[in-house]
C-alpha cells in the first residue's frame, strides 16, 4: 500500500492535524519527517495514499497550515 505524508512547518500544526485526521477515523501515524523531504519541522505525518482528496479537505476545511503533501 502506498503511503503519503504531510509535512508541517511546526509540531503544534502536526499534532492538531493528528487529532482532526484521527477524529474522522483516518488511518494515519506521526512519525519522524524522512530524510529525503526537507521541512522545518521534525515531524510528518503518514497516511494512505488512497485517501489524498480526503485529507486535503480536511486541512482545507480545518485552514492547517502545511508545508507539502508528498508521496512515499
């Protein structure tokens, strides 16, 4: 299964993010921001890829301040 993962400009974005995604019962997971995606934040958060259009109108709706939404 291919995953995606946000990246934040800070943690307290991230954090907020797990809990509006974790809400609706998304199958999502904080972890470490991957080396190969630069960010100001340590932290990104993955989630499956399938879902996309989904959780971008999540942060949309909830206005989340996001650095990128990449591919795995």
């Amino acid at each position: 299964m291919k995953h995606g993962v946000v990246l934040f400009y800070t943690t307290s974005s991230a954090m907020r993010t797990e809990k509006l995604l974790e809400a609706k019962a998304f199958n999502i997971k904080l972890i470490p921001t991957p080396r190969q995606f630069s960010s100001d934040c340590g932290v990104a958060l993955r989630f499956d890829w399938e879902q996309l259009e989904k959780v971008k109108e999540v942060l949309d709706t909830a206005q989340v301040e996001t650095d990128a939404i990449r591919e795995m």
